[in-house]
C-alpha cells in the first residue's frame, strides 16, 4: 500500500512582538497554514490579542510526501477588510521529521518571523507532529519475508545493528 500524503498535526499556540511597519498590531491577526499550493487552512481570528495573540488552534491537514517546507504566514485583517502580511516562516520539515524523537512525538517549536522586507517580525509558537508515521525499513523487510525466526512466532524479526568503535588500540588488555 503506498501512500501520498502523511496527516500533520499543527497546533499554532501563540506569537509575540508582532509590527506592521514598526507599529504593534492592534488585534485581527490569524495565521494561514501551508503545506503545498493546494493544501492550506487558516486559524481563527484573533480579535483582542494586540502584538501578542494566542490561538491555541488545532489544524489536523494533508501533507503531501513530496513536501520540503510547511510555510506559516500571520495576516492581519485592516479596518478595510484587507489582508495585511506581517510575517512569514517556513518550517523544515526535517525539523520534525527524522530526528532522534518518532515522528509521532509532538514537538513544541518557536520560530523568528520575518516580514515582507525580510526583517526580523516577532516569534510564532507552534506545536506539530504526523499523525501517521511513515513506514519504516525494518517493516518492509518484514513484509518482505527478510530476518531471522524467533522462537513461538510467526514472523520474522529484523535488527538493525549500528557498528561501535572502541577507541581501543589493536593490542587489547586480553592476551
């Protein structure tokens, strides 16, 4: 079974010190969530916050295989009715996805906005994790029938062995 997206799990928690041309924003500002150009959602607006809004907004999404960078980009909504950016942030998806915690493991993560200019533009707080975690090599070997029998099961295990040095010379203490 192969698949083309994994399911992501983004929580944008809070921001703080965010400026539209160097003036604190008032209130209004949301966050729009993107995966790729045909996977996005938006959180709530958040009416009172000022320069430092909170959220706390869960957005379960799509997130297609193939995705290198999930972009975060706050707007503010002006007494006109238009969309202002105030900052921008694209995530690695590396920095979630193949570290040393699983995948699964939720992950809280702060990160520098910058503005259109590209100066610096306040911190976003989010918190993020795949739902569904990517099959893994040893599960595809074990499909594939590779592995030594265990005793009283069915299957077959497989193990992953990592080589260590041991920073001992040649010569070894036992003769």
């Amino acid at each position: 079974m192969e698949t083309n997206s994994r399911t992501l799990e983004i929580t944008i928690l809070s921001a703080e010190d965010l400026r539209i041309h160097n003036k604190s924003v008032k209130k209004n500002a949301f966050v729009v969530v993107q995966t790729d150009s045909f996977n996005s959602k938006t959180t709530k607006m958040n009416g009172k916050g000022g320069s430092s809004p909170s959220w706390n907004d869960k957005l379960v999404m799509d997130m297609p295989m193939h995705t290198r960078f999930v972009t975060l980009q706050v707007k503010c909504k002006s007494s006109g009715g238009r969309d202002k950016t105030v900052g921008l942030v694209r995530i690695p998806v590396t920095d979630f996805i193949g570290g040393y915690s699983p995948e699964t493991c939720l992950q809280f993560l702060s990160y520098r906005l910058r503005d259109p200019k590209g100066l610096k533009n306040g911190i976003l707080n989010v918190s993020i994790r795949l739902k569904e975690p990517l099959q893994a090599c040893s599960s595809q070997a074990v499909a594939s029938g590779l592995g030594i029998p265990i005793s009283g099961r069915n299957d077959f295990g497989v193990v992953t062995g990592i080589p260590i040095c041991s920073g001992y010379p040649s010569t070894s203490f036992f003769r």
